[in-house]
C-alpha cells in the first residue's frame, strides 16, 4: 500500500469515527431521541376527556396516549395517580398537563421515567409555591368569579362560568359538553404547595392562551419565560387542546422530539 492511499484511509476512518459520535446539547435540551409515551393530564372542572381532540391526531402521529383521571381530592393524590400512569409505561414519557394539571406535572415530573414536561394554559408553580399563590401578583379573572362551592370543600364552576369564561370559543354543543363532564375539585389543591419543581431540571414548553379568561395569559407568559420554556402562543380560551386541537398537537409530538425551537410566534 502506498503511503497516499494509507493516509487516505486513515483520514476516511478518522471521519466515520468521528461522525458516529454522540452530538453534545447545551442548555435545557435534552438528547435528540423521539418520546413515543406521552401522559396527558387534565385539570381542575375536568376530566380526561379534555384531551378528546388530540389523542386522535397523536395516535395517527404513531405516539402511545394515555390520559390520568386525576381524582381532584388533593394535590398528593393527583400526584399519586399521575405517577401510577407514569409507571405503567415501557420507556420515557413526555408529562402534558393542562391547567391546574400543570402544577400536578411539575410535582410529578420529577419522576426518572419523565424527560419533558408541557404545559398548555397552566399552572407552573415553583417550590414552595401553589397554583393560587401564583396567580395572586395578576389579580382575579373572569371565571374566577364564576367558581361556586357545595360539599365538603370542593367547588365547582357555573354554566355560565364555563359558557363564557372557560370555553368561550367552543360550539355550543361542546360547551354544554363540559358542563356536564365537568369534575368537582377540593378548593385545597389550590393552595397545595410544590415541593420540588421538576422544570428546573427537564426540558419544557408551554402553550399560552391569549384569550384565557381563567388564568390570566401574562401570567402564563411570565411563568413560560421564568421557565425558559419553548412557547407556542394561541387565540383561544382556557381550553386550547379543544379549541385548536391540531396546533395543539402537532407542538406536543415537536416536544417529543425533545429539541427545544425558537418561539413560536401567534395564531
């Protein structure tokens, strides 16, 4: 072998060693490796089928759903039950909550199976904070005014609440949808305080609901730019998975991705 060819394929080796290396990512991001488990978590005055528009597309997208039907009791048992799901998956799992389901997957995120966490319209608190005291700085909303309670603590939102406050761009028909599905939740969970925040250490995204009359939407934008999340900012209600289904979607299976992308900017 000549001396040109040998350096050849020591130079061609070289490459491919080099190419076949893993690639190194800085800040939140997490490897580029594809979730196919995906939890989805619902919120207060809600149940799993919140998410009743999405599953369909993430099913076509080849993702595993499943939904937690959070028992709305305490803070700790919504933990308890999103954890239960958590651990019935066969690899890593991207945590969706929504609403009141976001301070459910901040707590339960930190669960080793968890490797991304995604927040629509939600509460993000930090340790020792609680979905009430974060939203204390911003005042009271609309639907807030609307929220009534009956047994034993728990409360509930009125027709109107939900008809004007909650999902004011949904159909009639699926308005009175959740009026009927609605779950009445403990008033305790409000002010149930996370221990440790699981957005300090994994990636995160959040969708902002520009028209959301139940979180005020510059608290979710301050509380996405606290977090250093990838955002996605939508017109709609409190309800964007039902509002915006595909939108909605399509930015979890990014998240899935586990890459984090440039804000993305309103629709």
């Amino acid at each position: 072998m000549n001396l040109r060819r040998a350096f050849s394929l020591l130079i061609g080796t070289a490459l491919v060693s080099i190419s076949l290396m893993p690639q190194q990512s800085s800040g939140q991001s997490a490897p580029s490796v594809s979730v196919k488990n995906i939890v989805l978590v619902h919120g207060a005055w809600a149940d799993g089928s919140s998410w009743s528009k999405v599953i369909p597309i993430l099913d076509a997208k080849g993702f595993h759903v499943v939904c937690v039907q959070n028992p709305l009791t305490s803070l700790a048992d919504d933990v308890a039950a999103t954890n239960r799901t958590i651990d019935a998956q066969d690899g890593p799992v991207l945590l969706v909550g929504h609403s009141y389901g976001g301070a459910v997957i901040t707590e339960a995120g930190n669960n080793p199976k968890v490797v991304g966490l995604v927040y629509v319209a939600a509460f993000a608190p930090d340790a020792g904070e609680s979905s009430g005291s974060l939203a204390k700085p911003y005042g009271p909303t609309p639907g807030g005014a609307e929220i009534r309670p009956i047994e034993d603590g728990f409360l509930v939102i009125t027709p109107k609440g939900i008809l004007e406050d909650f999902a004011q761009d949904l159909p009639l028909a699926e308005k009175t949808d959740l009026i009927a599905t609605q779950g009445a939740t403990q008033g305790a969970v409000l002010g149930a305080t996370i221990t440790t925040a699981a957005w300090h250490t994994k990636p995160s995204w959040f969708v902002i609901a520009s028209n959301d009359r139940m979180i005020a939407p510059e608290q979710e934008r301050v509380t996405a730019k606290r977090m250093d999340a990838t955002t996605l900012t939508l017109a709609t209600s409190h309800v964007a998975m039902l509002a915006k289904p595909k939108e909605v979607a399509d930015f979890i299976a990014a998240a899935a991705s586990l890459k984090h992308a440039p804000e993305v900017a309103s629709k």
